[in-house]
C-alpha cells in the first residue's frame, strides 16, 4: 500500500539464499505496468527485484495521471518499505532503479528516505521536464523535414508560451506572438504537437483553463539538482548518446557539475548508438548492462550492508 493505493507487482528472488540486497524498478511516463525482464536480470546478477504495475495500471488502483509525476515518489518508497519488513531481504541494501521518468523518481526518493542505499538512474535527465520536452518536440520537428531555422522559432514560441502557462506571467505577449505565428509555415506542425494545446489557445479563458492543467501548475518546472545536491549514497547514471527525447550533454554537464562540486559517490556513462531506453537496432546495450553489473559488484555485493 502506498497511503490509499494498493500496489500490485511482482518480488524476483536469486536462486541462492538470502538475505539479499534488492532493488525497486521505477517506471517512465504514461502507461507502465511491471518490467519482469529488468527484475528477472537484476535477480540474475544476484539482487532481488520488486517491480509493481504503476497506479493505474494492471492490478494497481489509482490514477498516476492525477497526480503530479513527484508523487510516484511515494510508490516506490512503499515498495522498499515492504521489503525491509522481509527476512529474505537486506534491509540496509535496498536501492533503486529508474528509467527516463524513473531517472528523476529515484534520486528523489533517495533524497527524500535514509532507507535508499544506492541509485541506478537510466536516461534520467538533468534538466526540467520543461526543457526535455522542448528537446523532445524539436526533434519531432526534425523528424518532419523542418528546417533547423523552423525549429528554433517554434522551440522559441513553445517556451515563450510555456513560460506564461506556468507562471502568469507575460501572458499578452505570449497570446499576440502565438497568433501572429499561426501564418508560420511550420505552424500547423507545431500546434498538432502536444495533443493540438496550441490550436485549443484561442481565449483568454483557454488559456487561463490550460493553465490549471498538473504539467503547467507543478510538473513543467521541476528542477533535479536540489534532488542531486542532497544525495549521498552510490549512484550511477547511464545515458544513451543517441537519445531523441533527453537533452544528454545538458544533463551530463548539469549532473556532473553538481555531484563533483559536493563529491559525491557517483558514476556517469553516455553509451555510443544507444538510444533513450538503452537499445541499439533491437537489443539492450550490453555495455549498459556491464556498467550495471560492475556497479553492483563494487557498491552492492561487496558490502557486507551499506549502512
């Protein structure tokens, strides 16, 4: 149970005998029920996984999509709450694992709970999600044969009405330049992006409507460096170089800068070819996977606890 949810997932044990260190797998964005391959791989290697369908999603209760995407935090800190109550687990070697989303979730949970004894970050950016998914839609854009000097005007206009979205602020601007735009060659690729927003931004109520949307009001600006700032347990961070959705050298130098700056235990690998869940063509990277392992065997196995 995490508060009123009730959480439904799935416990991959080692074949030998415990207690053994464990590991909660956080999920990406939008619909994510349990990822029984990365637990039966981490069960593999000799850590035990628990991995849970998201609120909302196969046998869980609840709506993810009702609170702000912070709050899955929760979850997971429930689900490393049920396995230190286990005798088959370590209680002061219980980590977690996410991927994209994920990536912000478990350094906040560790952040936020003294019973995250290390972190395994895939593809988590080191910016807001404002700016990843300005980078994600500027591709998009790319994707569509639009110039590179299309693209630079419809990511400045998104930021520009974003920025008046979330804040209040400059909101006359926003709505002059956004209708102006609206003769723009590449303005109908840009407002059928988002679900049509910009297309339903025609009023001064529209927009005041969207405004009270959970991205505008509370997720948009979410910032991840006080996260890394207050960690302080082992953690790894893994990144594909040829990811489409994250920003990698933004998120690299953002997370590099912080963790070097207060010394943290940290480790940071940018996979070449590999794209933002850590494939490349049809495969998982194995390098990835390696980095994973190694980690594991000097930060996890090797210790005896973590506390």
């Amino acid at each position: 149970m995490s508060g009123d949810i009730k959480l439904a997932g799935t416990l991959v044990l080692p074949a030998a005998p415990g207690p053994h260190p464990a590991v909660v797998l956080f999920h990406g964005s939008g619909y994510e029920e349990r990822n029984l391959w990365m637990a039966r791989w981490f069960a593999e290697q000799g850590v035990a996984a628990l991995t849970y369908d998201k609120r909302g999603t196969g046998q869980s209760t609840g709506d993810f999509s009702a609170v702000p995407f912070m709050k899955l935090a929760d979850d997971g800190l429930a689900a490393v709450d049920f396995l230190r109550a286990r005798a088959d687990i370590d209680k002061h070697r219980i980590g977690v694992w996410g991927l994209s989303q994920g990536g912000w979730l478990g350094p906040l949970a560790a952040s936020r709970s003294a019973n995250v004894a290390f972190v395994i970050s895939v593809s988590g950016p080191g910016v807001s999600p404002g700016e990843q998914m300005v980078f994600y839609y500027a591709n998009d854009l790319r994707s569509q044969g639009l110039s590179e000097s299309d693209v630079r005007a419809a990511s400045s206009l998104r930021r520009e009405v974003w920025a008046a979205l979330q804040t209040g602020n400059g909101m006359e601007q926003a709505r002059a330049d956004l209708e102006r735009s609206r003769k723009a060659a590449w303005y109908n690729d840009f407002a059928s992006q988002q679900e049509d927003l910009f297309k339903h931004l025609q009023t001064p109520a529209d927009w005041q409507r969207v405004r009270s949307h959970t991205w505008f009001k509370e997720e948009i600006g979410y910032d991840p460096v006080p996260t890394l700032q207050k960690l302080t347990v082992p953690a790894l961070f893994v990144f594909g170089s040829d990811d489409k959705l994250v920003p990698v050298p933004e998120s690299v130098n953002a997370i590099k800068t912080v963790l070097n700056a207060s010394k943290k235990d940290f480790a940071l690998f940018v996979i070449p070819g590999a794209d933002h869940t850590l494939h490349i063509g049809d495969n998982v990277s194995p390098e990835y996977l390696q980095h994973i392992q190694e980690f594991l065997a000097q930060k996890v196995l090797a210790a005896k606890s973590l506390r």
